[in-house]
C-alpha cells in the first residue's frame, strides 16, 4: 500500500510532515529562480497544484522556515547544494485571492480588504522595531475596514517596505488565484469597479516597488494586460502553451505510471490515459489532471472528480447562448472532433459574449479543451488552432452541463426525447411550455436577456441541449446545408433504421404571423421549399421515414407540430 492520499492539502509543510503522497515538483523552484523574471504570472487549470506549488516556494525561500530545510530533504532542489544556502534566506508574502468570490462589488472589495489586514496583523511585531521610523509605522493603521481605495492600492506596497526594511532583505511576493476576483466580477456585472481596484494594487505592488525581489502569481486566466496589468512591463506571462514550467504544474505520464505500479494498479494504466490523460503544456503531452488522480488513488474508482469541482456557470452561459457556429463546434468536439479556430490566450472579459474567439479562449485556459496545433495566422495576425476536447472526463463534463440546463426537478426531460422519436406531438407541447415558463429566463443577463437578444439561437441551443443524449445512437448535425439552404437540426439513425428528423426552428414574427400555428406553418413550408430530405435521401433514408417539426416560439409560449 502507498503513502496516504491527503485529499486537497494544499499545505507543503503538511504533506511533508505528515509522510503523506507527493509528488516531487521542487524543480519548479530552480527554474524559476533561474530564469531572474523580476514578475511571473503562471496560467494553469484550477486544481493543477498551483497553490500547493506557491505553498512549497513559500516554504523554501521564507526567513520564517529557515529552521524547516528537513521538509526538502530527498527532494529534487536538495540535490543541489548551491539551493542549501537560499533555504530561509528571503522575506516571503504569501497572498490568495481565492476566496474572494461575491456577487457584488462591495463584498468583493471588503473581501479583499480583510486579506489585506491579515497580512498586516501576520507582521505587526515589527512595530517594536526601531528599524522603521514613525511615519513608517502609521502604514498599520492605515490599514482598517474603511480604507479607502487608494489605501488598498499602496497596501501592499507599504507592507513591502516595512517588511524590507525590518529584514534588510528585499521580499518575495506570492499571489495566489489573482484572476478570481475578476471572474466573479465579470458574472455578477461589477467589472468596471473591479478592474480599476486590482490594476492600480497590481501597479504599486509589482511595477514601481523597490522593495520586492520577485513576484509570482498564478491564475487559471490570463486577463488582458489592458485589464490588469497597463503598465507592468516587467511581467513575464506563462501560459499553457509556453514552454516554461511544462512539467510543473499537473501530473506527467511517467510519475502517474510509476505511481500505479507502486500501489499495485499497472492494470488501470489504459483507462487512466482514457478518463484523465490529454492535457498540453507548452512542448509536453500526456499531462494528467492531478486532483482525478489523487481521488482515483484514495477511492480505486472512476469519476468526474475533476469536472464536478466547479460549477462552471459562465462556461455553460456562453455555450448555451452562443452562436449557432459555436454550436456546430461543440457538437463536432463533442463527437470526438477537432475543431480550427483563431484565439488569443489573453482573455478580454469584456469580448466574452460578442467574441467567438474568446470563448475558446477561455475553454483553452480551463483545461476543458486542447490545443492540437498552433500556426499564427499572418491575415489576422492571430493564432490558428486546432482544438479538441481533453478527455473522457472532460467529455463527460459538457454533456453533463448540458443536461444541467435544465431544473433537476424536470427529470421528463428524458421523456421529451421518448416523445420526439415517437412523434407523439402531444407531450412534446406539454413538455416544452412547462420547461420554457422556468429555462427562458434562467440564462438573462443583466438588462439583456439572452432569449431577448438571440431569440431563434437560443431555442436552438436550448433544443441541442434536450437531444445531446441521442448521440450514442443518432447523428445530430445543426446548421449544415442540405438542398438550397441550412436545415436546423437533423438527426439520422446510424444503424440506417427508424426515422430520420428534422427541425425547423421560427419565432412569432407579427408582421408576417396571426398566431404560433402560422409561424409553425411557415417553419414545415421551409423545410419543403428547401429541400432539406436531400441529405438524408443522399445517404440512403426514404421519404417515408423522414419526419418534420416545426418549432414556433413566442416569449414563453411554443408549439411543435
């Protein structure tokens, strides 16, 4: 039997203390260090050790461990005796944002007040000090529950040199999660706020301080320099396609392998790959996603360990409401798929509902897909990627979030795909005008309501979302040309029997429509005029076994025929 799981200690001290697993990731120190970037910002997935990482460069390099080098013994950075003399030599703060999560800007901001204070508090011993003069010693009482915004900006700065100065040491600043603030800010509408807060504490505290000999934050995003960071120019951005730090963050294939043997599992090497292999950093394939592996470890079984630790709400509101293209893409993801697109690694918060870019860019920084191939794109000046889901897990992540569109306590939702199959119109209506009193107005978003914005795209999303399921035995393909014109959504047998569908979506238009029975009318005449059977014709399917269903929606009201 291996060494005990400690499942989410995020603690270096800890783990090593208690003979707990580990694996070794202390080279991460030695390259950082150097390296000599004066400002680091490392770009991972959330739960691919990025805290227990900053926790282990903490403990390595503060003044307040020097006594502690035992925890590093028979480790990699131990090896290398010149690292022996940096152990305990450096001033450390040691920052998370991570719980910084509220759905307004005035938690948010006290939120990151109260981190602010303990930080103060951790070192208030050294008012004793008669290495700092008086004013020096007013910073601490700057700090209080009603600082002021530009208080909060300098903060960091002034703890830097109070802290300097009482070590005659410049400090290192660590900064854990620095992007959540921003994240929730971007969900819950207080962005503008929000920025201008953490841009001017990023200024004072990594761009014009004297005090501070290397700064390292880590983030899932990289948020646009516009956003965050104007003016830093000192900042050195790894994201996951750089090539530093590749084998640093997240499980290589070699350490799972050998983890699996030691514990008597070399069986469960082929779907281990399967469920939690296929993350790329930089030059480095066969990334595993460590908190699957860890809980894998402790229960011997299978799950969406990884996935089901987040809720993935601004994800699943960008698909869902996403362009019939970005629909068309995850369907061809989802079917196992590559898809090309041009994206920039940095996020534009502001771009993420106008952008399809963005979107993707953001699925890249989370880890639910993977860039195949990078060539820039010298029209765009862009890069061009090729992007796929990352595994197993993560598939299993979007079909579920998909699933979870819908209230858990409508569980018919099997029933609608039972009835469309079926052709029993009845329930299909029923279904569909109780689902849409509750789902047309769950993805608004702030004054524009998505349904609003996008009618026909969102029904057609919302539509995809309650058929997904079909996949295993049917092929669903939306938007695609068949005849003289692109069909909505088509779903064809692949064993070649049972009927084929196809839909046709159409909102109420009043000028043109009395009531939803003209609008479905006009929706079944498309599908003729435009000859859509051509495909299904073209591949074998007789006219007798292909079905259409007009969909008319208006607001909250449908009707299918």
């Amino acid at each position: 039997m291996g060494k005990i799981i400690s499942l989410g200690n995020q603690d270096f001290e800890a783990i090593r203390k208690m003979g707990a697993f580990y694996i070794d990731k202390t080279g991460f120190i030695k390259e950082w260090w150097e390296n000599k970037d004066i400002v680091t910002l490392i770009t991972r997935p959330r739960r691919f050790g990025k805290t227990l990482n900053l926790s282990m460069t903490e403990c390595f390099f503060s003044n307040q461990y020097s006594e502690k080098s035992f925890l590093f013994e028979g480790l990699s950075i131990w090896k290398d005796k010149k690292y022996h003399n940096l152990q305990g030599k450096y001033p450390v703060i040691f920052i998370s944002f991570a719980g910084i999560k509220a759905n307004n800007y005035k938690m948010a901001r006290q939120g990151i007040i109260y981190v602010i204070m303990g930080l103060y508090a951790k070192y208030q011993f050294i008012l004793q000090s008669e290495l700092l003069n008086s004013k020096e010693k007013t910073y601490f009482s700057f700090v209080k529950n009603n600082m002021s915004d530009a208080e909060i900006s300098i903060s960091l700065y002034n703890l830097s040199l109070c802290i300097s100065l009482y070590y005659g040491k410049k400090v290192i600043i660590l900064l854990d999660e620095y992007d959540t603030p921003m994240q929730e800010a971007y969900v819950y509408g207080y962005w503008d706020e929000m920025v201008m807060l953490v841009r001017t504490l990023f200024n004072y505290t990594f761009k014009t301080n004297p005090y501070l000999e290397r700064g390292l934050l880590t983030g899932i995003t990289r948020v646009s320099k516009e956003s965050a960071f104007s003016d830093l120019n000192n900042l050195e951005v790894v994201t996951t396609t750089s090539k530093k730090y590749c084998t640093s963050f997240g499980f290589t294939e070699e350490e799972v392998f050998k983890t699996l043997e030691a514990r008597g599992l070399a069986s469960e090497k082929e779907e281990i790959k399967k469920w939690y292999d296929g993350f790329i950093f930089g030059y480095v394939t066969d990334i595993y996603n460590p908190w699957s592996i860890t809980k894998f470890l402790d229960l011997e079984e299978y799950g969406t360990y990884w996935a089901d630790t987040s809720s993935n709400k601004l994800i699943s509101k960008l698909i869902m409401t996403g362009t019939p293209k970005i629909k068309m893409q995850m369907e061809d993801l989802l079917a196992g798929k590559c898809i090309e697109t041009d994206l920039e690694e940095q996020i534009v918060f502001e771009q993420l509902g106008n952008t399809e870019g963005a979107v993707w860019s953001l699925l890249v920084a989370s880890g639910y897909i993977k860039p195949m191939s990078k060539c820039l794109n010298h029209e765009s000046g862009k890069f061009h990627y090729q992007l796929k889901v990352t595994n197993y897990e993560t598939s299993l992540m979007f079909r579920n979030m998909v699933s979870g569109w819908f209230p858990e306590y409508l569980t018919s939702y099997n029933g609608f795909k039972e009835a469309l199959l079926a052709g029993d119109i009845d329930y299909m209506n029923q279904f569909m005008n109780e689902v849409s009193e509750v789902m047309f107005s769950s993805f608004d978003s702030g004054s524009k309501p998505s349904a609003k914005t996008h009618p026909e795209r969102f029904y057609h999303g919302f539509v995809l979302g309650l058929i997904v399921d079909l996949s295993g035995k049917y092929y669903i393909r939306s938007n695609r040309e068949s005849g003289f014109g692109r069909y909505d959504v088509m779903i064809e047998p692949k064993n070649n029997s049972g009927d084929a569908i196809i839909i046709e979506f159409k909102v109420f238009n009043p000028r043109k429509d009395n009531n939803l029975e003209d609008t479905v009318k006009s929706a079944l005449k498309q599908i003729e005029e435009r000859d859509y059977d051509a495909e299904l014709i073209s591949h074998g399917i007789t006219k007798d076994r292909i079905r259409h269903y007009g969909f008319a929606f208006k607001g909250k009201e449908v009707l299918i025929n």
